[in-house]
C-alpha cells in the first residue's frame, strides 16, 4: 500500500540582483533575530533562573522592530524571522531532552546562509515560485519534476559557501513500497572498501577527497596568499568553497546510488552501529573516515527503507563482527586493523571484511526472527545490548 510522506526536493536556481540582495536581507536579519533572541533567553536564565517561551520571544521581536536600531527587521518578510524563533525553540527542547548540546550563535562566516518561508509568505502558481517581497518569480533549474499534483508547503531558501542559491521544496509525496524479496544483506563499512557485503560484494572507495587533494591544497595555498579584507581573498576563498562543493556533491551522489540499490534488491539490510565522532580521534585515520562518510550512508538507509518497506536493523558497536567467526563462532584473539585475512582455529580461512559482513548479516537476521532480546554471542562490555533493532522512521 502506498504512504504519504514529506519529501524535499531541492533545485538551484539564479537570482537577479534584486532578488539577491532582498535574500541578502533578509538571510541577515535572521541571523540576528536568532541570535538575540538566544542571548536575551540565555540572559534570563542565568540571571533570573527564569525560561523564556517562543510566545515571548515573539512578543519581543515585535518590540525590537519599533525601536530605532532595529527598524530594518520591518524591510524583510516577517515569516522567515517567526521561522527563526520556532528554530530556536526547537534547539531548545532537543537541549533540554538531552537530545543536543546548548544551541550556538549563528556566524555569519560559517553559518549556513538560509532563510524558510510558510505557505503565507510564498506564491505557487502554475510552477512558478514567488517569494514575499519579490514582484518576479525565482529562476529555477527544474532538474527533475516535482511530484504530480504536489503543491509545497514549505520553502526554504539558501545559499552555500561556494555562492551557489538552492531552493528546497517540503511537499507530500506518495510512494509505493518496493516488491517484496527474500534478501537480505550484511555490510561492513570500511576504508579500503567503501562497505563489504555479506554476498562477497566489495564497493571501492571513490575517494572523492584524495582525487581533488592537489586542486584543493592549490586553491588554499592561493587563498593563504591573500590579504585579509580583500577582493581577491574573497574571491580565492570561493575557489576553495568550490572545490570542496564539488568533492561533497560526488560523495552524496555515490551514496544515494549505492543506498538505493542496497534497499531495492534486500528485504532486510543489516548495518553496524559505528561511532563515527569516536573513530575521528585516530589521527592517522580521520581523514579517510570523513572522506567515506558512513554517518550519511546510514541517514540515507533508514529514510530509504522506512519509504519502501524495507527492514533496518543495526547491530551493537561491541558486537565483534571482525573476530567472530562465521564457520564455528569462535572469537578470535586481538586483531589489528592490518591484518586483511585470519585463519581460525577449526581452519576456516577468512576474508576479515567479508566475515565480518557475514556475521554481521547473520546476527541482524537473528533480531529480525526472534526480537532485539537475541544474543548470538555472549555479553557485551558494561551489559550493553549486543543488538538492537533501529525504528523506522520517515523523513522530516
């Protein structure tokens, strides 16, 4: 049966100079709203012991616009600086439920650049976008059709660091669930190999950020040489925005591909629960594990299988899927990452990422079968749970 969920879809688009510069604003003026409403909320706690509400804080904002300095908040549309408040809110509540740190102030250097709009405050006419104060609709890059019949219900506008505009469009869309299949898949991430699969697959690494290294160390250099302030810092600044765009957009695109084709051909996909944060403290590795970006490949299982009625199930970090072995279920000694193949004690001669992918695969059909109580193989350091089963979720 088909569902309903919300989907984004997002395209570039070319601004003219006026539509530029009244983002422009308007991107500012949220920055500011946010972040004065978090100083102002953060003041009233540590002074007063006392919370304040997005209801206040709205109150504020309209306060703000009648005074003498921040008049200009009244040249902007008001939407995106009500979004900006219900954003702060939301910081909050992940804070206080434990679910995110204390929220940060916007920069103006590195923030993201963006400003949403509500339905009020945007025009949807014939496939034509036009934003509140703006007489022309937005030139977008259609790259694909939005769904049939869909009308967005959220916009929301930004602009990255290499200077490119995207518009993305929140819109229901309706998906029919994937035929239903016997398969199912193991996968073990790696570096060498960007993930093994329990049917001796190994994906190679595209090494997105090693092929553009030079390109990139020659951008930086050119940027190092510039004077702070300047013109042609800016410009040498975007240059390496550029580089980085390009190295980012392929590494997205190899993973939505190879997401998709996994939850296509596999009823069930079973993945490990890496601690990515964790494994960025070896130095000598950070570089490479940032570069294969598993935490995306895993956004991008859950959601994909969550739409097409697929089964995610992620098996504990401590579940030692290198060292098990997939013939007898002996536990091997210490192994170092350098070791590529082991041979167990009953003789079984073992590729180590495929074993691991195996193992992993065998354990999560076991959770699929019995329930997240399942323990092939013994406890786990701290009485953790050697598996667990991930919910499925829909986008956002």
């Amino acid at each position: 049966m088909a569902r309903q969920v919300k989907r984004v879809f997002t395209y570039r688009f070319y601004p003219t100079g006026e539509q530029a510069a009244e983002l422009s604003r308007t991107f500012g003026c949220v920055r500011l709203v946010y972040n004065k409403a978090l100083e102002e909320r953060t003041r009233a706690w540590y002074t007063e012991q006392r919370r304040l509400s997005y209801v206040q804080s709205s109150a504020a904002l309209t306060e703000w616009k009648k005074t003498g300095e921040l008049a200009f908040l009244t040249e902007v549309s008001s939407v995106p600086l009500q979004q900006a408040l219900r954003h702060l809110q939301t910081a909050f509540g992940n804070f206080f439920a434990q679910r995110a740190k204390y929220p940060r102030f916007k920069s103006r250097k590195k923030s993201r650049a963006s400003a949403e709009y509500t339905r009020s405050a945007f025009t949807w006419r014939e496939g034509r976008l036009t934003l509140a104060k703006m007489a022309d609709p937005l030139d977008i890059r259609w790259s694909r059709p939005l769904p049939q019949g869909a009308e967005p219900t959220t916009v929301t506008v930004s602009r990255d660091s290499a200077g490119r505009w995207f518009v993305s469009l929140l819109c229901e869309d309706c998906i029919t669930p994937a035929p239903a299949t016997k398969n199912a898949v193991g996968i073990d991430a790696g570096i060498t190999s960007l993930v093994t699969l329990s049917t001796g697959e190994k994906v190679a690494n595209p090494r997105h950020e090693r092929r553009d290294r030079a390109r990139l160390a020659r951008a930086q250099r050119e940027l190092s040489r510039k004077a702070k302030g300047s013109a042609n810092r800016e410009k040498a600044r975007r240059r390496v925005a550029r580089v980085h765009a390009r190295i980012a957009d392929r590494r997205r695109d190899h993973l939505h591909k190879l997401s998709t084709r996994l939850v296509r051909k596999n009823q069930t996909v079973v993945i490990e629960d890496l601690t990515v944060r964790n494994l960025l403290n070896n130095h000598t590795l950070a570089r490479a594990i940032s570069d294969v970006s598993w935490r995306h490949l895993r956004s991008m299982l859950e959601y994909k299988c969550a739409w097409y009625g697929r089964e995610l199930v992620v098996v504990d970090r401590f579940f030692p899927s290198s060292k098990l072995c997939g013939a007898c279920g002996t536990v091997a000694a210490r192994m170092a990452l350098n070791v590529r193949a082991w041979t167990c004690d009953c003789g079984a001669v073992h590729d180590r990422d495929i074993n691991a992918a195996c193992t992993i695969k065998a354990a999560g059909l076991a959770v699929s079968a019995c329930g997240a109580g399942v323990r092939p193989h013994g406890s786990t350091p701290g009485g953790q749970p050697a598996l667990k089963q991930e919910p499925l979720q829909r986008e956002p």
